[in-house]
C-alpha cells in the first residue's frame, strides 16, 4: 500500500492494496473486504467482542440514561442509554503508530 502523508484511506485504497499484494481482480478484492467488514459488523451486533491481533479490540458498551447540559443556555436534558462504539489498540498499533521500535 502506497504511504500517504495526508488524506483518508477509503475502501477503494484498501481494494486497491489487496488487488496489489495478492493478484486478484479489484472485484473479488471489493467483495472479500466486505465480507471481512460486514462479519465485523454482525459480530459487534451480536454483542460479540471483536480482536485482531496486532491490530486492536473492537467492543460495544451499553451506556445508561443520563442528565446532561445544553452547554448554551445551561438548561437540563436527558441523554438517553444508548450503545457505543469503543476500539483500544493493541500496543504493537500503538508502537507502529509512535514511530517506535523494539529494541
């Protein structure tokens, strides 16, 4: 995969490399990488926590119903429960990302 100094790596990037490294068509290079994203998806949905080795964990967490501020004008309002989205790095992303190596 081309390095990119600035800008957003978009599927088609992501299509692109696979088609690169492995010599398939960029069709079957789309369709596999759905495929992986979309057992992500079902997984996360399903509750399951999702780990990629090297990479990170990706997990939901159920947040609770709570009282928040409208920042503006300081009035109340509820923030309803609601699930999110979280992802931790497993340390050797954080070490890749930090430029740092393992002497």
């Amino acid at each position: 995969m081309k390095n990119k100094k600035l800008g957003t790596l978009t599927r088609s990037d992501v299509a692109n490399a696979i088609t690169e490294e492995f010599g398939v068509t960029k069709f079957l290079a789309s369709e596999m990488l759905e495929e992986i994203l979309n057992e992500i998806a079902a997984a996360l949905v399903n509750g399951e926590i999702v780990k990629i080795a090297g990479f990170g964990t990706f997990s939901i967490r159920q947040k609770k119903e709570r009282i928040g501020r409208n920042p503006k004008t300081l009035e109340k309002a509820v923030i309803s429960s609601r699930k999110s989205l979280t992802f931790k790095a497993s340390p050797i992303l954080k070490k890749i990302v930090n430029n740092e190596s393992d002497d």
